[in-house]
C-alpha cells in the first residue's frame, strides 16, 4: 500500500469568468473538504465567474469521498450557474466515474459517447 498524499489546491483565475484549481495528491476521506472549501470560498468571491476548471494533472487517488466531494462541487456550481470541467483525468479517475456511472455529470453525454468511440 502506498503512503497517503496531502492535497494541495492551487487556484488561479484564467480570465475574470474562468477560475482553475490545480489538485495535487490524493483526494480523500481524509483531505477532499479541503478543495470543496477551496471552491466554495472562490466561488463566493467571484461573482462574474462562470467557469470551474479543476487540473487533475497531479491527482493521484480518488475514493468514495472525494467522488461525493466532487459531486457536491457539481452541484454546488450548477446552482451558482457556474460550469465545472475536470482537464486532464487520469485514468484511475476515469475509471471511478465511469464505474460509477458519474461520468456523464462532469463532461455530459456527447463527451461520453466520444470516449467510448475513441480507440486509444
């Protein structure tokens, strides 16, 4: 088993409609609060935002709880009408969202038949 990684969330606006949150670690049951603290403190700051990009570059683990973070996020971003992208899955978390059938949520369905039909 390999040691946890802490969760470092870098927040950048990309434009004054557009923010990032770069995710670094493990998004846990032990450290997942910390992005949707992140998240909801920014989006309480930045009224004209209108995007949510989260870089899972550097995301090395997900479970349960992280996913339910990330769907808490969703939803909380929906209401403020504001759009969340997950850039740069890697593949262990596209396996959890596709197993999940949570997928669709964060790309939408045309982006899901896409990948399906993508031979690489």
């Amino acid at each position: 088993m390999s040691t946890p990684r802490p969760l470092t969330c870098t927040w950048t606006l990309l434009d004054p409609h557009t923010g990032c949150v770069a995710v670094d670690g493990d998004l846990d049951y032990d450290n997942a609060d910390q992005l949707l603290y992140e998240v909801t403190e920014r989006l309480g700051g930045a009224p004209g935002l209108r995007a949510v990009r989260l870089d899972c570059t550097r995301l090395s683990f997900c479970d349960s709880y992280g996913l339910s973070t990330l769907l808490m996020i969703h939803r909380q971003l929906r209401d403020a009408d504001v759009v969340l992208h997950l850039d740069n899955r890697q593949p262990g978390l596209n396996r959890l969202l596709q197993r999940t059938n949570t997928l669709t949520h964060f790309t939408g369905p045309a982006a899901v038949a896409q990948e399906r039909s993508d031979p690489s």
